[in-house]
C-alpha cells in the first residue's frame, strides 16, 4: 500500500469499475434504478463467487479468503 491517495493503491478498484461497468453498461440499460442495483448485485456475487482471478491463485475471490482462513488456522 502506498500513502493515501496513492495511484497504486486505486489501482484495483479501478480495474474492478471498469470490468464492472463494461460487462453490465455495454450490452443492456436499464428502466430503473431497482433493476441495476438488482443486476449489481447478482454480477458482484458472481464475481465474488464464480470467476476464478490470477490474483487469486486462480480461484474465486471468496474460496481464496476462505483459503487464507484455514491456512492461518493451521499455523495458529
């Protein structure tokens, strides 16, 4: 992490916005706000859940923190 304000340290939220915005901006629109805070949500539980990342060891976000979890465990 860099000093607050950091371009390194907004770089990945960045990345995550525009992958974000690409995937559900580009091919729909939407009548209400209910509907793309619906589609939000359902694409981050995907993302979450579902898309493996390089960063990750090539799982998805949520089983590599469940796999950190279980590995400061067993060095507890």
């Amino acid at each position: 992490m860099g000093r607050p304000e950091s371009a390194l340290d907004n770089a990945v939220i960045e990345s995550w916005h525009s992958t974000m915005e690409f995937e559900l901006r580009s091919p729909q629109h939407f009548a209400t706000r209910a509907q793309a805070r619906a589609a939000v949500a359902a694409w981050i539980e995907d993302y979450n859940t579902r898309r493996r990342h390089s960063a990750c060891q090539k799982l998805p976000p949520a089983a590599y923190e469940q796999l950190l979890a279980e590995r400061g465990k067993e060095a507890a």
